[in-house]
C-alpha cells in the first residue's frame, strides 16, 4: 500500500503550521506589506505593458507607483474633508436622532397607553433612550476614532509611508520573485503544479481585481445617489455601503438599513423615499446583472456561505489582516478542495473497482 507520510510531507506541513503561527504572532504590522502585495498583483499588469513598450523595468515601475500614489492623493483630498465633516456632524446629532426616535416611539406607544402606566412609560423612556445613545455614541465614537486616534494615525503613516516602498520593490522584482519561486518545484510535478496555480491566479485575479472594481463603482453609485436624493450623510452611507460589498450582501443590507434610519430621523418626503428606494434597486440590478458577471464572472467559485465564514473566521483568527487575506485564502483553498475532488473521483475507491 502506498504511503503519504513521508518525511518530506511531515517537514512541509510543519513549514506551513510554522508560517500560519509566524503570521499570528506579527500581525499588528503587516497591513503594509500585504496591501503592497495585493497592489502589486493588482498594478503587475501595467508594469508588463509598460516594459513591453521598450520603458525599462525600474521607470517603469516608478511611473505605475507614483501614479497610483498621485490617485490615492487626489482621492483623499476630496473625501476626507468630506467625510470628516459629516462624521463630526454626526456627533453633534447624537442627542437630537436620540430625541426623535422617541417621539416615534412614544407616537406607536400612545395607541397601548391604556394598558400601560406612566411609570412603564418612563422606564421604557430611560431604557430606549439610553441604549440609543450609547448605540449612536459607539458608532460616531467609532468612526471619529478612524480619523483622529493616534493608533489609526500611526497606521495610516505607516501605510502611507512603508506601502510605496514595498510596492515599488514588489513590482520592479515580480519577474524574478516569480522565476525564484518557480525554481523551487520539484521537475516532476512542475506540469501540475504550474497547472494548480494557473487556476488558483484566475481565481485571485477575479476575486481581487474584479471584486475592487465593483466595490470602487458601487461605492461611487451609492454616495452619488444618496447625495441626489438629498439624504444626510449620504456620501458616507454611500462609500460604506460600496465598500462591504465584498461581503455578499452585507453592504447592500448596511446601506439601505442606515438609509431607512437616517431617512426616518431627517423626515424624508414620498418623493426622496422613492428615490432612495430606486437607488438601492438599481444598485443590486448593476451589482447583480452587470458588475460582477463581467468585472468577476465565475472565475472566483465561492458560495456566499463560504465567502461569510471564511470573513469571520480571518477577523477572529488574525484580526483585520485576517479578514483582509480572509476571501482570497479562500479562493485558493476552493481551488485545492476542487482538485482534491477531482482526483478523488478518478480514484479506484470511487469508482468502486476492486483491488487486485
């Protein structure tokens, strides 16, 4: 019978026990490394185009980062102020949303007051009232803590200051990361090997580079049309609710349940309530119907199911960098688990061919 336990098998999952523990224990300062590998399988493209028009590789590299930085730039400095105003807003608001949603209450109330005394009233007062606040409080403690806490400032230096330079070295160096990595397969499994990772890159490419496409489009159709439609904080429910869209649903069901608060607490009009409806319609008919079947297709092959555990599992394992790894991780183990079935289903086992 033949054997898998070789000792080559036992020193190559030690290796990957070894890494995943490594990666655990340094995880608070690899968001700019791992943004920079993602940027740079992102961005490779370009570079190749660039040098295939006779630019070398180093200025090439060079124009692709300093554009890309130029980008984030102009982005910045059109939505931070943006965003940091409403966010401050917000937290001058608290005790007016506060405010009104007990007066709807009180108004849903008012039909029970028979059956309930004042001193329940009151209780129930206190209770909402309280948990609303504190609710309301965390959120815009929360969002204001992005832009001004030390920690996030530090992060934020870091990725501001550390990613370019990863990114460039990355980027000016792919051909021969590529050529290393290729020289370490074993002769034999090359074909194969080379075969799993042509599937596994399709995969990550439609993940990564498709799913930022269509989070970045409806991040900018719902902050466009929120704000048309005249909603309060409506380019921040907007961006937000674009950029979640890589969970399945979950930025969709975000946006609109934020859009409904804020909407009830600003007292929209018949008017502006149809058109916050037609915006979320329309975005889940350009997610659904457009974006992701042409930006991201079938390539990436994963049930929402799987997409949501594989997130939460990321988060409590190694934090935001895990939920940031969490999806193309995934893929990738999609990818195995799909060749592992494969196989299986050639074997003589499943066949049900007896042993000679």
């Amino acid at each position: 019978m033949k054997t898998y336990i070789t000792k080559t098998n036992v020193i190559l999952i030690l290796c990957a026990l070894g890494l995943i523990l490594f990666v655990g224990a340094v995880r608070a300062i690899l968001m700019p490394f791992i943004l920079a590998f993602v940027l740079a399988y992102i961005l490779h493209p370009v570079v190749e185009k660039l040098v295939a028009k006779k630019l070398g590789r180093g200025v090439s590299t060079g124009l692709v980062v300093v554009g890309f930085c130029l980008f984030v730039v102009a982005i910045a400095l059109i939505l931070v102020p943006l965003l940091q105003s409403q966010i401050v807003d917000f937290m001058k608001r608290i005790p007016k949303f506060s405010e009104a949603i007990w007066e709807r209450i009180n108004a849903v109330l008012a039909y029970a007051k028979d059956s309930i005394s004042q001193e329940q009233l009151s209780e129930i007062y206190a209770s909402v009232s309280g948990t609303v606040t504190r609710v309301l409080t965390a959120i815009g403690a929360s969002l204001s803590q992005i832009l001004s806490s030390g920690v996030a400032l530090f992060n934020i230096l870091a990725l501001i200051l550390i990613t370019p330079v990863v990114l460039f070295y990355i980027l000016k160096d792919w051909v021969s990361i590529q050529q290393q990595i290729g020289g370490l397969m074993p002769k034999n499994k090359e074909k194969q090997i080379m075969s799993l990772w042509g599937e596994i890159d399709r995969t990550l490419s439609g993940f990564i580079r498709g799913q930022t496409l269509v989070c970045l489009s409806l991040a900018v159709f719902y902050a466009l049309g929120l704000f048309l439609v005249g909603l309060d904080y409506g380019v921040l429910v907007g961006l937000l609710a674009g950029i979640l869209s890589f969970i399945p649903y979950f930025g969709f069901g975000t946006g609109l349940i934020l859009s409904v608060f804020l909407g009830l607490m600003q007292g929209l009009s018949w008017g502006e309530w149809t058109g916050l409806a037609t915006v979320f319609i329309l975005g889940q008919i350009l997610e659904g119907y457009i974006l992701t079947p042409r930006l991201v297709g079938n390539r990436v092959g994963l049930h929402p199911v799987w997409v949501m555990f594989a997130l939460l599992a990321g988060g409590v394992l190694f934090g935001f960098v895990g939920i940031l790894i969490a999806v193309p991780v995934a893929a990738v183990i999609g990818v195995l688990i799909r060749r592992g079935l494969k196989w299986y289903r050639e074997t003589d086992f499943y066949k049900g061919k007896a042993r000679s």
